[in-house]
C-alpha cells in the first residue's frame, strides 16, 4: 500500500494494472500567458494520431498492494486506483494557469481502435482526508475497453481556448467480464467541482471539454 500526505496544486498519486495502453497528452501546470494579443491562439499542436490497442490477457489488481491513504487534495491533484484491459487516449490539460490568454490546442484526425477480450477485475480502497482543491479526484475504476479525447481547464485565471481538432473516430469493444468492488473512504467533504468515483465499464468512448474555476 502507499501512503502519502496533502497532494499539491495537479499532483497525482494512483495504482494501475493495464493489458495495453496507447497515450498521447500534454498537461501544463501553473504555466503563464501572455496578454491577449501576445498570446497564440494554440498552445500545443498535434498531427493525426492513430491508436491500435488490443488485449486478451486477465487483469486484476492485488489487494493487498492497492490502497492508497493520502491528506488533502489541492486544485486538480488525483488518487486513483484503475484495472483495464486495453485503453487509448488523448488528452489536453491545463491546471492553475495564470494570465489573460489561456492558449488551447489543435490536433488532427483522431482514430481509436481498442478491443479486449481479458477478464478486468478491481479491488483497491482509496481513504483521503479531504477532497477540498477545485477539480480534485478520488477514482477506482475497472474497464475493458475504453477510447477517450479529452480537453480540461482546471482553476486557470482564464478558461481555455476552444481545442480545435480533425475528424474523431472510436471503434471499441470489449466481450469480458469486468469486476469492480474497490472502496473510497472520505474524512471530508469535497471542493468545487471535486468527484470521487467508483465504476466498472466493458466498453466505452468519450470525447469532453470541461472547464472548472
């Protein structure tokens, strides 16, 4: 098990046990912008990104290894415990940004092909004192297959910029059993925009933009 103290402003403490994983990402944390005028209307610029995942082994999480005790989450900091089989992702993140301009991002086409076939099974705990900072996250998950395009703006002084992006394309299945009976335990209670999950998923797709302030 891991235990830590407070998680400052976008830090992250998390457990995982992964068949196949294909990422593509970028976060800034506590960056500074320019003034309107000065600042590009991207901040990052991505090509086309074509992900192939697959899995047909069995995943699951030791119990005895996967728990996590920590203090007081800060703005968009994260514990998290997760089981999956196969999974693609991109993602765009800005945490605690500062300035008048909050530069997005540009991608190309986007395609996800992701498929598992490998039993998933989940069963870590999670126990916080407090889930306080804007955007912060407690989450155990067990997932099949799953495929994700994601933009988020967490406390920044200015929202991001609208990403722009090509063509997004998921294809995901999954055709495994998938088991999930982890435990989050809150001394506290939870900030602005704050969560604290526990799910189990066969397949999914998701493309987000969310901005939290």
């Amino acid at each position: 098990d891991l235990t830590v103290g407070a998680l400052a402003d976008g830090a992250s403490v998390s457990f995982s046990a992964s068949g196949a994983v294909a990422s593509v990402g970028a976060t800034f944390n506590g960056s500074s912008w320019a003034s309107e005028t000065g600042s590009p209307a991207v901040g990052m610029s991505f090509g086309n990104v074509t992900q192939e995942v697959a899995n047909s082994g069995v995943i699951s999480n030791n119990p005895e290894i996967a728990k996590i005790n920590a203090g007081t989450l800060g703005r968009g900091a994260s514990v998290s415990i997760g089981a999956t089989g196969a999974a693609a992702a991109v993602s765009h993140t800005s945490i605690a940004g500062s300035g008048e301009a909050n530069p997005g991002a540009s991608f190309g086409a986007i395609t996800q092909n992701v498929t598992n076939t490998g039993s998933v099974t989940n069963t870590g705990s999670i126990s916080v004192a407090n889930i306080a900072g804007t955007g912060a996250s407690a989450a155990i998950s067990a997932t099949g297959a799953a495929a994700s395009v994601s933009y988020a703006s967490i406390a920044d002084s200015a929202a991001m910029r609208a990403p722009t992006t090509g063509a997004i394309t998921q294809t995901v299945s999954n055709n495994a059993l998938v088991t999930n009976t982890g435990t989050i335990t809150i001394t506290n209670g939870l900030g602005a925009g704050a969560s604290a999950s526990i799910s189990a998923v066969g397949a999914a797709s998701a493309v987000s933009f969310s901005s939290v302030r």
